[in-house]
C-alpha cells in the first residue's frame, strides 16, 4: 500500500494558520517565559527567607476567598434570574 504524504504536513492541520501566527508573534514567547521565571525567583525567595511562605500562603487564601464570594454573588444573580423569569 502507498501512503500519500503532503508536501507540507500542517497543511492538513486546520488550526495551523493560527499557530503559525502566535508563534511567530516575538511578544508571545516572553509572556510564555515571564511565570516560569517568577516561580523560579519565588522559589529562591522561599529559600532564602522561609517566613515569605506564609505570607504567600496567606495572600492566596485571601484571594481565593475573595474569588469564592464573588462566584457566589453571580451564582446567587444567574438563579434570581432563571427564577424570576418562569
């Protein structure tokens, strides 16, 4: 059996164009590089002064906190809504 190659294989991939274009874009890849390195200077950080620890771990709880109130604000205005229609 002959197999059938294309002479550009992304040629068959639809999102290709797309990926093509995000990767060539030169702003992208430093906004691909910019978490690893703050995790990496983070991580340094937590070596260098273990107390920092707890405050991330504080500043995330108060985040996440936060996040939940809100979520449950628009849940609590999505039922008003599905309920005050019917």
């Amino acid at each position: 059996m002959v197999e059938v190659h294309p002479k550009e294989p992304m040629a068959m991939c639809p999102m290709a164009s797309m990926c093509k274009g995000v990767a060539q874009k030169l702003p992208s890849v430093p906004l691909l590089l910019t978490p690893g390195l703050v995790l990496i200077l983070v991580g340094v950080l937590i070596l260098v002064e273990p107390r920092v620890l707890v405050w991330l771990v504080a500043a995330a709880a108060i985040v996440l906190g936060v996040a939940l109130m809100m979520g449950a604000v628009w849940f609590r205005r999505m039922a008003e809504r599905f309920h005050g229609d019917g």
